[in-house]
C-alpha cells in the first residue's frame, strides 16, 4: 500500500470543526478542558482554540448538517510533546467526565507512538498521541 499514489500532497490535517445542539455546553466543557476561547465570534456565534498548529471550532448544530444533533462518529487527534503528557491529558479528560475507551500506552499506529483516547460528553471521540522512539514492543 505504501507505493500508492495519493491523489493530493496533504502534510497535515487542521481546523478541526464540531457542531453542538448545546453549544454553550460544549464551550463551557472546553473552556475547562483548554481555557478560554482565543477565538469569540459572537455573531456566528462559534468559539475557537488554538491547539498546536490548528485550530478547534465550536459552532451551533443549526450551522452544519445535522441540524438537530451533535456530531456524529466524529474524532480528532491531539499530538503532545512528551509521553507524560498522554498521561496527564488523560487523567485530566476522564477528570472532565470523559468516557475512557483506551489507557494511556505504548504502541504503534503507523510509527511508534504513546496513545490513549476517550469521548467526550457529547460523544466526540479525543485521541492523544506522543511519538516515541523506541518500538512498541520494548
């Protein structure tokens, strides 16, 4: 599969966006989770954070495709610069009330990663990732 020509030259993916029926619960989860908003924009309205290179938008359901629901088996990715950092995230969603689906541990999706992930309360699902350099396997 790696000899497979991909159709576009993509290097990262950003702007992650998520549509909520409650938005202001959405944002007050977030905002305890991140800190306030570094976005406001109170005429759409939708909230942003800037995470890493890219940014986390919050707009209301009425905006996107499923007016009258929260996202739908939607994820996103948050690199970490440290494996302890996996660790402390995690403590610190499942501390948010966050569903834990996978501890933090050492494995490999593609390279050699420390991983965890849970899902939010609105049924969002969070991964947290930290590259390793030693094998999964060590």
């Amino acid at each position: 599969m790696a000899n497979n020509p991909k159709p576009f030259k993509i290097v990262d993916l950003n702007f992650v966006s998520l549509y909520f029926v409650d938005l202001a619960k959405a944002v007050d989860f977030y905002t305890a989770l991140f800190g306030p908003p570094d976005q406001v924009y109170e005429a759409g309205p939708h909230y942003g954070w800037k995470l890493g290179a890219t940014w986390l938008t919050l707009f209301e359901s009425k905006d996107g495709t499923a007016v009258h629901s929260n996202p739908h088996n939607t994820e996103y990715a948050i690199q970490v610069a440290e494996p302890d950092e996996v660790d402390r995230l995690f403590a610190a969603l499942v501390a948010a009330n966050c569903q834990p689906l996978h501890t933090p541990e050492d494995t490999e999706m593609y390279v050699p990663m420390r991983f965890c992930c849970v899902d939010d309360p609105f049924g969002v699902r969070i991964d947290v990732y930290c590259f390793i350099d030693r094998p999964a396997s060590e």
